[in-house]
C-alpha cells in the first residue's frame, strides 16, 4: 500500500471544515480510501480498519463513506450484483478497467478521454455532468492463472 498523506490530509482538512468529528475510526476510513489503488467496497474497507479498531462497525465504515461522496470526495462506482466499490483518490469521473474473474478495478491511463466529454456536448448540445467509462476483461494475472496445465506437470 503506498501511502498518499496529501490526499489523506485534503479528505481529514475537508471533513474539519463541514464541521465533522474525527474519530480515530473514521480517520483510519480515511486513510484506507487515500491510499487503496484498488478501489475498495466498504466490507474490504471495513476489514482493513478493524485491524487497528476492532471495535469498529460497519455502520461506521458505511456512514463515513456515504458522507464523503456526499460531499464529492469519493467517486462510487456501482454495479448490477450490487457489490458498489469506492475511489478516494481520485472522486471525480474517469476510466475504469474491471477484471471480470477477480474483481480487481485499475485506473488506466486513456489518452483522450479528458476531451470525450466537452466534444459530445458540443456535438449534441447535452449539458453534461457525468459518465462512466469501464472498460471489462480479464487481468494479465488472471490470464495466467487460467492457462491450463501440461499433463504430468502435477496439480497444485
Ligand atoms: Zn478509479
């Protein structure tokens, strides 16, 4: 986990100035979506927190997550099955790729989609706020792991 304490102090700076409490649960919901490149759910959230507090609810994890995409600081991405999944690092819109096998969410690199956007506004005259770009597959790692086996090689 690579630690991002610009992005941690901006999330911390941000609730302070709503006037929220920070309590060392909360801060530590901070610190996980500051610094979690994978685009955490709230229970994958909620398991890394309760390694520091233990006695840190659900509820809790869930609540500080809804208030800060309330607050246009998380970007949620949701899915059909349900399973939503959370960007603290960077809340506004922007390319996803989403392993289909182990769920895994990357934030590649587009060229060109910044401009996508303001090119179809001017193309349809849509005033826009919003998109999604998620791009599905399979990970190089999962690729791997699904080459099938020589014969005689052993199982694993
Ligand atoms: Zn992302």
């Amino acid at each position: 986990m690579t630690v991002d304490h610009g992005r941690l102090d901006e999330l911390i700076a941000r609730l302070k100035e709503q006037g929220f409490r920070l309590t060392p649960q909360r801060k530590a919901v901070l610190k996980v979506l500051a610094n979690s490149v994978h685009h955490p759910s709230v229970e994958q959230i909620y398991r890394q927190v309760k390694k520091d507090f233990p006695m840190t609810s659900l509820a809790t994890v869930y609540k500080t997550v809804t208030l800060l995409k309330e607050l246009g600081e998380v970007l949620e991405l949701g899915f059909a099955d349900g399973s939503n999944r959370y960007d603290g690092r960077k809340p506004n819109p922007h390319p996803h790729l989403i392993c289909v096998q182990c769920h895994r969410i990357l934030d590649p690199d587009v060229v060109g989609w910044k401009d996508l956007p303001q090119a179809l506004s001017d193309s349809t005259g849509f005033r826009i706020f919003s998109h999604r770009l998620d791009f599905y597959g399979i990970c190089p790692q999962c690729q791997k792991r699904r080459k099938p086996k020589r014969r005689g090689a052993g199982r694993s």
